[in-house]
C-alpha cells in the first residue's frame, strides 16, 4: 500500500473520529454495522473481478446522515487482497424521498487507483427507484449513470429483488469497445436478490445473488475485456453476516 492510499485511510479515520467524538458529545444518533459477506464471484458493474471464492469484510457508520465505510475483496485462491473501497458522503431523506452524495476510492492491486464522486436520488412510495451519477475523475475521466428498481416482498420485507440499467459516459475505467475506442451508451442490466434472515435484534445472515448481461456489443467488448476468463455475462452469489449496532 502506498503512501497516497495511507494518506486517504488516515484522513477519512480521523474525519470519522472527531466526527463520532463530537456526536456523542451532542447525543447524535449513531448506527454502525461490520459485515463479511462469503461469496462465489466478485462482481462489479458486470465485471468479473475474481473468480472463486472471496471474502468481503466491512465497517461502516452513519453519524446524522454522515456516512463512512471502509470494504475490501480477499480472493481466497490466491490469498491476496485485491480491492479496497473507502466511502465517505452524506444522506438525507424525508418520507417518500432519499438524496445523497460522496466520493469513492479504489485501491486495486492490478490496476492505477482511482476516485469517484457520485449523487444519488431515490423515490420509495410509489416506483421504488433511484437514479445515481458516478464521475471519475482520476482514471476514468468520464461519468456512470446507474438507475435502479427494487421492490420487497411480504409484510416483513424480508425478501428484496432489484434490477438495474447502467450507462456508461466516456468512463475509460469501464472499458473501450472493440476497435479500442471509450463508448457513451448502455453498458449492462443487473438483475440481484437477497433475503433476510434474522438471528438477534442486531444480527442476521442474507442470502443474496446476482446476474449481468451487456447491453450491445460495445459493451460486451469493454466488460470481457476486463472479466476474468473474458467473459461478458457474469454472476454472483454468497452469504452476508451483519451485526449492526447504535
């Protein structure tokens, strides 16, 4: 790990500290949760990016709608970590409607890092579906645009479905097409699930999985390109562990 990379942990657990400091001290309300997810496949946005199996440690908090998580990819074949993502941002929401924005690094261990910044809407009464803006402006120079539908089903809302639409803007960290050109166009439809299981008040297993298709044949060239073993439909599934606390 780099110099740069230790930089960016140190600042975002400092901010994270004098933040949490000061919200214990005004009695702000805090929740937190670690979580390891067990699963076959790493995916991101279509791409495969580990073949196998993987561990997925995680740590996050929401202090007033200020929200940290710091994640990482360990492929167990090879017993190297191979992706770490450090999320800081902000998110409000009143009754029917969720708004946030922050930025994302990406520490990865084949490739030059790179950072996000994103924004992100979402409408929960009636269509259950949020529209969220990526730009990369490290590596990509160019911008993502993911739109989402979920819906929940029984009066428990245990069992979660959602399908997603990306579109991608002239983001080279997604990949060129076939003559090696970086592409504006749709780039893959995610279909993914998960179903809760409660253990405690603060603990539960998820079942969950996940399947892409590109969208066209730009896409499909840009999303091989990167996938290990060149594929372009790809898929996931595993077993989240989360133990929340406030």
């Amino acid at each position: 790990m780099n110099r740069a990379k230790i930089s960016i942990i140190i600042l975002i657990s400092i901010i994270i500290l004098i933040y949490t400091a000061d919200a214990q001290a005004k009695k702000s309300e805090i929740d937190s949760d670690i979580s390891l997810d067990a699963s076959y496949n790493y995916m991101w946005r279509g791409q495969l990016i580990d073949q196998g199996m993987v561990l997925q440690p995680s740590i996050g908090t929401i202090i007033d709608g200020v929200t940290a998580k710091m994640w990482e990819n360990f492929d167990v074949s090879t017993k190297k970590v191979t992706r770490n993502e450090l999320r800081l941002g902000y998110v409000t929401q009143s009754e029917n409607i969720k708004f946030g924005f922050g930025v994302i690094y990406y520490a990865r261990a084949t490739i030059n890092d790179t950072m996000e910044g994103y924004i992100t809407i979402g409408e929960f009464s009636q269509l259950n579906t949020s529209l969220t803006l990526y730009y990369d402006f490290l590596q990509g120079n160019g911008a993502f645009l993911a739109t989402t539908y979920q819906h929940t089903f029984g009066e428990d809302a245990k069992f979660n479905v959602k399908g997603t639409i990306n579109i991608n803007i002239g983001d080279k960290v997604m990949g060129y097409d076939g003559t090696g050109v970086v592409f504006t166009g749709l780039y893959n439809a995610e279909g993914s699930f998960y179903y809760d299981l409660p253990i405690s008040d603060s603990t539960s297993f998820r079942p969950n999985g996940a399947i892409s298709i590109p969208l066209g044949t730009q896409a499909s060239s840009a999303i091989s390109s990167l996938s290990k073993g060149g594929t372009s439909m790809n898929y996931c599934f595993g077993l989240l562990l989360t133990f929340r606390y406030k």
